[in-house]
C-alpha cells in the first residue's frame, strides 16, 4: 500500500494544528454536530507502534466505543476555532516523541509528525473536491484513513501491517456495531 504525506509538521511546543485537508478528510467540522465536546474533539487510536489513527470523534462514537473496550483509544483531543491543539501525552508516548521540559512545566520536542492517508483514498477525496460535489468518505467504508506518525517510523515495514490491520478491525468489530444502527437510519452509508 502507498501513502501520500498530507502534512510534516514540527510540534516544537507540542501544539499542533490539525491540516485543514485532514480536517476535511475525517469529515471535522465542529459546527456541523451537537455542541457538545464530543462534536468538537478529535480522537487518536493506538495501529501499532509509533502510528496513531486520527477519526473525528462525532461520527465515529461507535466505532470509538469498540476501539474503548479494546484499549486502543489513546486519547481524544479538542481543536479550537484555528484548528490548534495541544498534543495529548498519551499521544507523544505511543509515536515515541522525545518530550522534555522548558522552563515551568513547558513542553516540548524536537522530533516531527507527519500525517498520512492511503494513497487510493487521498486521490478519492482530491477527486470529489474537485467535481465540486461534498465529501462523505471513502468508497471503501465510512472512514478516512488518516494517520499521525513521528516522523522517523521506519517506513514502509509499520504501513504495510496497517492495512491489514484496519481490514480487520472494520469488517470483524466496528461491522456489528455500525450495522446496529442502520435500522436508525445511521451508521455506514451504502456504497454506489
């Protein structure tokens, strides 16, 4: 599997802003949900060592709820009106940041981040902004596959287990739950 860098970026202060184009591919949009912080908060789950999925908390609550009783939510964290955030902890010590302290409790890293999104689904989403048409997600399921790496992960050795990987968790374990929902009129969309 191919990946394309949407973003590299350099957390020096450990805060971070979420790429408009991630954004726009976990479908963020605080103002679009509830004004709870559940709708304004984005959501960082363990896909092995040193690589953090990131999913919009909203759409993904149940799908959260699995990752929860699986242990593999790392944490959640709330990007404000500009799409800054501070980096959970949690977070830095699954990608394996070098985190110290500056002055009064401040801290700070001198590695980087990149974000990433499989190849297929990044050139998917480009090509419906383009049409002019909204983006919903991917045709291949609900969700953006969009990742947060430290910038040293030994590529591509980590990103070909995750493919594998997210296969599996979707169809074995968000599968019954996403599918509980369709009487409702919620959950996966049908794809055309």
């Amino acid at each position: 599997m191919e990946y394309v860098i949407v973003r590299a970026t350099h957390p020096t202060w450990l805060t971070m802003q979420l790429p408009t184009e991630v954004a726009q591919l976990i479908r963020f949009d605080p103002r679009a949900g509830p004004s709870g912080t559940a709708a304004r908060s984005v959501s960082f789950l363990a896909r092995g060592p040193g690589v953090a999925r990131v999913i919009a908390t909203y759409p993904a609550r149940e799908a959260l709820a699995v990752e929860t009783v699986r242990d593999r939510l790392l944490a959640t964290a709330r990007p404000g009106e500009r799409l800054l955030f501070t980096l959970p902890s949690q977070v830095a010590s699954h990608l394996g940041l070098r985190v110290y302290s500056r002055g009064n409790r401040v801290k700070g890293t001198d590695d980087s981040v990149v974000w990433l999104v499989p190849a297929p689904e990044y050139y998917e989403f480009r090509s419906v902004l383009e049409s002019g048409k909204p983006w919903t997600g991917p045709s291949s399921g609900p969700f953006a596959h969009v990742y947060l790496a430290r910038s040293l992960v030994p590529f591509p050795r980590e990103l070909d287990a995750l493919a594998g990987f997210e296969n599996r968790v979707e169809e074995e374990e968000w599968g019954p739950a996403v599918a509980a929902l369709q009487h409702l009129g919620r959950g996966r969309r049908p794809v055309s």
